[in-house]
C-alpha cells in the first residue's frame, strides 16, 4: 500500500482481456488514454488502475485456472472493487442498475408503471448492491484486529453458517450451508470473524468452489493454522428453478488445507463435528 | 367420462365454446383464464429482440456491480441471465384457457379432490427476486372434475411471473372456479421469500403462508377443515 508507481490496465485488442503492467497507489483511481508502445489498431486504449498487485486478482480468483501453480497474490490483501466507492459513485451504482432493472421490466412485457412495479427498478438495484456488498471489503480490515495469540491445539469448527451468493452465470442466488474448521498454531481467530469472512466472500458473484478456496485460504493467510477445512453445501436456484430443474439435489464443495489435506484422521475428524445437517 | 362437447346443456358455460369467437370478448377479457398473457403467440424475432435487450442490460448491470465483465467466468453471464429471466417470467407466454380446456370431463364425484406439496418458483415483483414453496390446491367438484397435471400447470403458469404470493393465490383459486365450477375450492400457498431471507429483515426461517377458499370452503367451516387437514404441506 505504500508503493509509489501507477498501475496502467490497458485492454489487449488481441484477447480483449484486461492485463496488468504495474502496481499502483491503492487510492489512485485515474482513467486516461493511452497510447505509447502500442499498435495502432489496438482497441480501447482506456487505461484504469484499480489494482493493487502484479496478478490478476481483479477477476475474482478467476482466471488463475492452472490450480498447479503456486498461488501468486494474497486473499487477505485482494483489492475489494467497491472499496473506494464515495456515497455519490454508490448512488450512480444505483442509478445505473435502476435504468437496467427498467429495461429488463419493458423486455420481459410488463408494464412498468403499474402500481407493483412502479418502485421496482431502484428497489432491485439496492438488493443487488446488497448481495455484492462483499466487494465493499478487504478481508485483512475484518480480521485484523481478532487474531489473538492462545495455546488452543485442537479443533475448532464452526459449522452449519447460513450463506447465500449469487451465481455468477446466471445471476441467480444460491445458498446453503458452510462449516468451516481449523487446527489453530498458537494463534485463534474471532469467532464471529470466521462467518464475517464467508459473509465477504459470498456476497459478491461467486461459482461455489472458488469460493469455498477463498475462504480456505483467508483464514489460512489470517492466523497461519496447521491447517483449514471448509465445507460448503448448497442448493443453486439456477438449476432448481430453471435447466435441468432438478428439486432435491444439492452441490457440496470442500477446501481442505495443510493438515486436514495430508492426514486423513483429521480429516475425518473435521467431517464428523462439522457435518452440515439436511436443510 | 364424457367430453365437454357432449355435456348437458344445462351448463352456463360451455367449455366447448371457448375457442369460439365471442360476442362478450369484454367479459371474457376480464376471466383470469386469460389474465397476463402478456407475451402470448409472439414470433421468433420478437423474442430475439427481448433476449438482446436483456442482455444488453445485464451487461451493464454487470459493469455497474463493479465487476469486470470481461473475465471468463461473467462473458456469457448476460446471455443465460437474459434466458434464466425470460424462463421465470414465460408464464406471460401461455393463457391458462389454452392449458386446462381440454383437460375438464363430466365425472360423478362430488368429494373433495385434493393436489399438495406442488412446489412453486416464482419472481417477487417487488424486487424481482425467487420466492419459492408448496402449493395446495383442492376443490368440491360439481360433476365436472379438471385433469390433475392442469392443476400444477395453472400453478405454473401464475407461478412464472412476477408475483405477489397474496395474488398468486387468488388467481390459482379463481382459474380452478372459472374452469370446473365446483362447489368450492381452497387453496394454501406455503413460501420462503428470499427478499426477506438473503436482505431486509434477514429472517431465515419464516415462511409465508397465504391462501384463498371460495364457495363452500368459505362458507363452511367444516369443508374447510378438511381440506386444511387432508391439504397440509409437508414441511421443506
């Protein structure tokens, strides 16, 4: 956070895909145009530093899909991308959503100025605004100041945490259930830090098994346990509602880390405190 | 069983003449078996049209959530949320006369026939996010029963749409009354509201109960007691 260079994005016209040149200023926010050491058709040379870090932690953890290499970047520092937001870019947000929710209203064939759905577009932006409110924190503000130091050595579990989140595809909720659990190394996390960091992670577009990694690995980063497990269980209203329109069936995805990956005892251990009861 | 075209004519109406051009098109317009159909029989490039608006306006959504639309995982997002959205409004496309017309037969029942635990996906209207449940729908027949599978297409097609579970009740129960003329119909909408679970007040455990009865089980108590118990919704 104390670097002094700027970050430049720039938009490659050959993927059309954001990339990073630099690191930047976590408070500079700057949109300029540039074209210096650039072919001439490339396209959108609008530049935007929003990022914190050479990787590419901007896209959600998503496009670091060769899950061999070693992770580059810190999930406790990822840059939140609603961090800076004044009151006025949160009511342009806002605004902005509203239009769309508008739009959306028209094209479905209703009418929008019935008295139902008169107030509806700002309504369902606000609700939106809430279920990504997630990318309104870093998770290194929440759990800094819960990291307490004691000689604790067995398991702690939180389990059956309450989570709902937005499927990224099709902009559908799904929810369901979390357990989280951990072999603590001389150092404890607030209890309430533990749902806090699910809480983040799942208010924001999210595919079910990068976000069961991401809460993994904050909780890994945070405290530096012997190891992390985390369970998630949910049902995805994108495919009960609608596609394969399946009722009964949930997802389950796991992170297991350090330990609870290499000795199965504690993993087992972990599966039998922590298990997530039918909902 | 009967078709309707050989039914008594005593009947008021005759379910016959439904695809009959009517004199009284005022009248029918205002039947809940033609409420809604406000995307009905519309051509291929008009559905186009409402798909790329869609998308168009996920796609800005998308930008203003903060996100990069850009990255892998959110490129083809607009593209399935404009169909996703279509899909849970497409009780707009069907009129519920077209499902049930010709699915009502002359039958001497006249005990009560109950259909629970339909489940129900709709739209919240209010802020156009899933409420979702069971369904319990029963009616006193008047020598005219309705196919059982029309019964969970009338709750579909009120279903997908954008609702109030209070109207969506009430439309279910009229369609039913409408259709067969029974004695009496009652029924029992059971949901969970994600507006109020995943935002707002953030309770998770309620549900909402909302139910309508007409005719007999209005008026008496008794029949509505059956159905209340016989009709009971398995917890979910």
């Amino acid at each position: 956070m104390t670097s002094q260079s700027t970050d430049i994005v720039f938009i490659d016209s050959t993927t059309s895909r954001e990339c990073h040149l630099f690191e930047f200023t976590s408070k500079l926010r700057t949109i300029m145009k540039v074209n210096q050491d650039l072919p001439h058709d490339s396209v959108n040379l609008t530049v935007r530093s929003v990022k914190s870090c050479t990787c590419s932690n901007h896209d959600n953890g998503d496009s670091d899909r060769n899950t061999n290499a070693p992770r580059k970047y810190s999930v406790l520092d990822e840059k939140a991308l609603r961090e800076d937001d004044t009151k006025l870019v949160r009511d342009q947000r806002v605004q902005t959503m509203s239009r769309s929710y508008e739009i959306i209203l028209e094209s479905i064939g209703e009418d929008p100025t019935r008295q139902g759905l008169l107030k509806t577009p700002k309504r369902a932006a606000e609700a939106l605004v809430f279920f990504t409110k997630g990318y309104e924190q870093s998770i290194r503000e929440i759990v800094s100041d819960a990291i307490f130091d004691e000689d604790c050595e067995n398991m702690v579990v939180v389990k059956e945490i309450d989570m709902y989140s937005l499927c990224e595809h099709h902009m559908v909720p799904f929810f369901g259930k979390v357990s989280v659990g951990y072999l603590p190394n001389k150092r404890v996390l607030g209890l309430s830090k533990i749902a806090r960091i699910v809480e983040v992670f799942s208010r924001r577009l999210q595919v079910q098994e990068r976000l069961t990694r991401q809460i993994a690995e904050a909780i890994a980063e945070a405290i530096k346990p012997r190891g992390v497990a985390v369970i998630v269980e949910c049902l995805h209203m994108c495919m009960i509602m609608r596609g394969a329109q399946k009722v009964n069936s949930r997802t389950t995805t796991s992170a297991m880390l350090g330990v609870f990956r290499e000795d199965p005892k504690s993993r087992e251990e972990f599966l039998s405190l922590g298990r997530i009861n039918p909902f | 069983m009967a078709h309707l075209s050989e039914s008594s004519n005593n009947d008021d109406i005759n379910m016959n003449n439904l695809h009959i051009e009517d004199k009284k098109n005022d009248v029918r317009r205002s039947s809940v078996l033609d409420e809604g159909t406000l995307r009905e029989n519309e051509s291929e490039s008009k559905h186009e049209q409402r798909l790329d608006a869609l998308k168009n306006a996920y796609g800005i959504m998308l930008n203003s959530v903060g996100e990069d639309a850009m990255r892998q995982g959110l490129l083809k997002t607009p593209e399935r949320a404009a169909k996703a959205m279509l899909f849970f409004t497409k009780g707009y496309e069907q009129s519920v006369r077209d499902v049930v017309s010709d699915a009502i037969f002359d039958e001497e029942c006249d005990n009560m026939v109950v259909v629970k635990d339909i489940d129900i996906y709709s739209l919240c209207e209010h802020h156009l996010i899933p409420f979702f449940g069971k369904v319990s729908v029963g009616y006193l027949p008047n020598k005219r029963v309705i196919g059982l599978s029309k019964i969970a297409r009338i709750v579909e097609i009120f279903s997908r749409r954008l609702q109030v579970q209070e109207r969506l009740t009430q439309q279910i129960a009229q369609a039913i009354e409408e259709a067969v003329q029974p004695l009496g119909v009652g029924v029992i909408v059971e949901c969970v509201h994600m507006c109020m679970v995943m935002r707002g007040a953030e309770k998770v455990n309620s549900r909402t109960t909302t139910s309508a009865m007409l005719g007999n089980f209005r008026h008496n108590a008794k029949t509505r007691e059956e159905f209340l118990i016989i009709g009971r919704n398995s917890s979910f």
